[in-house]
C-alpha cells in the first residue's frame, strides 16, 4: 500500500491528498478514512474545549477523552470522515 492509500472499513482503498508530513498524525483519519477535501478539524461541530485548572485543552469527541495529553487534538489537522460542518 502507497503512502496515500487508506483502506475503508469496507474493505476498499480509498486514495486522499493529505499531505504526507499530516497524514499520521490524525488518528481518526486512520481509523475513519479522511474527510472532505480541505477540511481540518478546525472548523468541525465535533471539536470540542476542556477547561481544566485553568487551561483549555482541545479534543475531538470521535476519540476517548482524558486529562491527559494524548488525547489532545490539534485544530489544523486534516478532517476525517466524521467531519461535520461547525454552527458559526
Ligand atoms: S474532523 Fe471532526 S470528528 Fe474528525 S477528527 Fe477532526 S474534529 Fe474529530
């Protein structure tokens, strides 16, 4: 499998243009398949803020959520499949 094949839960391989230095970095586009062309995750109703002793914590609700940093979700990561446009 090329660096830009992703494989569907259905069993298809679905070819994405995500940037080569982002794609590992979304885990929910490795485990969803990618979003619309474009997107990040910036922008998607899903995107959530944790306020914790004072600090805001970004994270996706698609993914477990802890007080931990390995949950921490980055804004200009490239979409998912759950990708679903924020009410603005
Ligand atoms: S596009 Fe939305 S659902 Fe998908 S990873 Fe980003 S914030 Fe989460």
């Amino acid at each position: 499998m090329s660096d830009l094949e992703l494989v569907e839960p259905s069993g298809e391989i679905a070819i994405n243009n995500i940037p080569k230095a982002h794609k590992h970095l979304n885990p929910c586009v490795r485990a969803l398949g990618p979003g619309p062309e474009g997107a990040t995750c910036k922008n998607c109703a899903k995107l959530i803020r944790v306020l914790y002793r004072d600090k805001v914590y970004v994270k996706c609700q698609m993914r477990a959520v802890t007080h931990g940093p390995g949950t921490d979700h980055r804004v200009n990561w490239p979409a998912c499949k759950k990708w679903e446009a924020a009410d603005i």
